[in-house]
C-alpha cells in the first residue's frame, strides 16, 4: 500500500539548533517526494521536491532534504531553525499519471524554544 | 492577488443542512483538488478535476458533490451534513502536464467547516 511515515508528531528544538524531520514512504513506483510547510490558518506552501538527480534537494527558507531510495526516506533538515519556523510540516509522495493525487504524511508539529 | 482563494473561511452549521464552498484560482492551471484535514491535521484528497472533467474521486459519501464550471473554479457542495464532516478543506491547484509527472500544487487558506 501506498504510503506515508512521519514518525514524530511533535519536535521542539531551540532557536538556532539544527532540525531533522523524519519523513519515510512505501510506494510501488518511482516516486516523486515533497516537503510542505503550514503555518496556522494557513494553507500548505511547498518547501521544496524531488523528482530525480542529485539526491541533496534545496528548497526555500533555507531547507534542504535527501533522497536515500535504500531506506525509503526523504527527511527534511536545516542547520538554523529561526523562531518564524515553528509550523507544521508534511511529507507527501505522488507519482506518474497519478493525475496529481499526492499522498500526505500525517504530518510534525515544529515548536521553536527561544 | 490571492492565487487560490476559498470562501468562506469559517462555515458553522447544523446537522441536516446542505452547504456549499467555494475555490477558485488565478494561477491559469488546469487541475484542481479538494483536500479534507481532519482535527489531527490529516490531510487526505477527496476529488481532482482536469479542465472541468473529474479525474480523481476518492472513496469519499456521495453527499458530497463537486462541480467546476471551468477550469478556474471547483465548487463543494455537501448534502444532509453530519458531526463526522467537520474538517477543514482546502482546495488547490496545479497545471499538471497529462499526469506524467505530479506538480507543486498551490493550496487555499481552507474552510474549517463546523457541524454542530
């Protein structure tokens, strides 16, 4: 079955500590990774994809996550959290002629200590 | 300008009723979904339309019912709501290319909808 593992629901870290959210898939095709950021009472902004090539993606606000297919996992980090960080972040996975569909991960609430 | 937008953003109601939310997007993209997040942020699709034909129907009631009048609009009507239907739904879009390849989707603010 198709799917998504977030297997932390809640991370705080201080500001200007390094972050890793952990973010792992089950998919029977190639596929197709994406990180988005919600702040509250918002919608969700893409932080960054990865579709192929080099496995060390950057996205905005100073993201980067890595493709490792060996372990089926796509986590999402940054070397300085700044306060404004703290949101919730999903993991979603989609994949060819899927029309779209994006699977979503339940998602990890990210609290920022000052 | 708003890129997606949703209205209302709030929508209080009662069990029974029949209500309607509404999306539409400036981006110029031919797709367009709604997405239901339950009340521990679970976010799942529920419908997607490609130039106003649906392309993806979830295994959601038949309640619900979307309709786009073109390809910038995708409306969500709800019959006879229950408790069970409070959720925020957002709506989103994309310009998906023949589905080879699945696209950054742009996401509404969303509606938290509540049945009492």
């Amino acid at each position: 079955a198709q799917s998504v593992t977030q297997p932390d629901i809640h991370i705080t870290v201080s500001e200007g500590a390094s972050l890793e959210l952990r973010c792992n898939y089950s998919y029977g095709a190639t596929p197709y990774l994406f990180w988005y950021v919600q702040s509250p009472g918002q919608g969700l902004q893409l932080l960054l994809k990865y579709f192929s090539g080099d496995t060390l993606v950057q996205g905005i606000k100073g993201f980067e996550a890595e493709f490792k297919r060996s372990q089926s996992s796509f986590n999402l980090r940054k070397p300085s959290v700044h306060w404004s960080d703290a949101a919730e972040y999903f993991c979603a996975v989609g994949g060819r002629n899927q029309g779209g569909k994006l699977i979503f991960g339940q998602g990890t609430e990210l609290s920022v200590k000052p | 300008d708003t890129a997606v937008s949703q209205t209302p953003k709030y929508l209080v109601t009662q069990m029974g009723n029949d209500k309607s939310i509404k999306c539409e997007q400036n981006l110029g993209h031919d797709t367009m979904y709604w997405y239901k997040q339950d009340s521990k942020k679970f976010l799942k699709i529920m419908f997607s339309y490609n130039n106003k034909e649906l392309i993806i129907n979830e295994t959601v009631p038949n309640r619900f019912s979307p309709k786009s009048p073109d390809k910038a609009h995708l409306n969500l009507h709800i019959n006879s709501l229950e408790l069970g239907d409070s959720a925020v739904y957002f709506c989103a879009s994309s310009q998906e290319d023949g589905g080879w390849k699945p696209r950054e989707q742009y996401f509404g603010p969303g509606t938290r909808l509540t049945v009492t």
